[in-house]
C-alpha cells in the first residue's frame, strides 16, 4: 500500500520502488481491494525482496514501514541519503471477522497515506 500511494501521491518527485525483508508471494487481496477505493490500483504490484535492489540501486530515501523490517533491514546501503522508519502495523497479520480485518486494512491505509502526505510536505 505504501508502494502504491507513494507512486500515486509523490508522481514523478521518485522512483519508487519496494521491496521486503521476506515478502510473500502475491499481494494482499484486501490491499488491492482498500487501495482501488482511494482510486489506486495496486493490482499489477508484486511482492519482491530488499536482495533485487540492495546493492545494484541506489537509494536516496529508505523508508521502513514496519517493525520486523527495521530489525531485519540492512544498517548499510549504498548511497543512501537518508534512513526512514514508519513503523505501520500489518493487516495481514490482524486476526478477526472479516469486516474487522477490512476495517484493519482501511485504518493502516489511512495512515500511510497520512503519513506519505505529510512527508511529501516536507520533503522538496
């Protein structure tokens, strides 16, 4: 979700690109499905791990959105500019009915987006 809204929000201020520490093999239907609310379509995005990029992209802003990353992240990234950490929890992770855990996914969205919005702000 943070993928997509950055991509959506930020235009072409970026080149965003995302990866996780041990991502799983398809991206969350209620992801895709909270995202195309807000009118963004996340439904081509693929999970793929930090190894595609470590090394072989630099980097200018490395921003981590969640708890387990930060302690699985790499300290050292070449080139990079500065370190971020937005510690979002994962609704994926979020155990109740089923419109709970379409609440869970709608409530973090909103809050990357808040906080993707208000760092865009800041960021010139």
């Amino acid at each position: 979700m943070a993928e997509g809204y950055m991509q959506h929000l930020a235009g072409d201020r970026f080149k965003v690109l995302s990866a996780g520490t041990t991502p799983s093999d398809h991206v969350h239907p209620l992801a895709i499905q909270v995202m195309a609310e807000e009118g963004v379509d996340i439904s081509g995005h693929s999970p793929k791990n930090l190894r595609e990029y470590l090394g072989r992209v630099p980097v200018r802003f490395l921003i981590i959105v969640c708890g387990g990353a930060q302690e699985a992240c790499p300290r050292i990234w070449p080139g990079i500019h500065e370190r971020l950490f937005w510690p979002f929890d994962d609704p994926a992770a979020f155990k109740g009915t089923e419109s709970e855990t379409l609440a869970e996914f709608r409530r973090v969205r909103d809050q990357i987006r808040s906080q993707i919005e208000e760092w865009l702000a800041e960021t010139r």
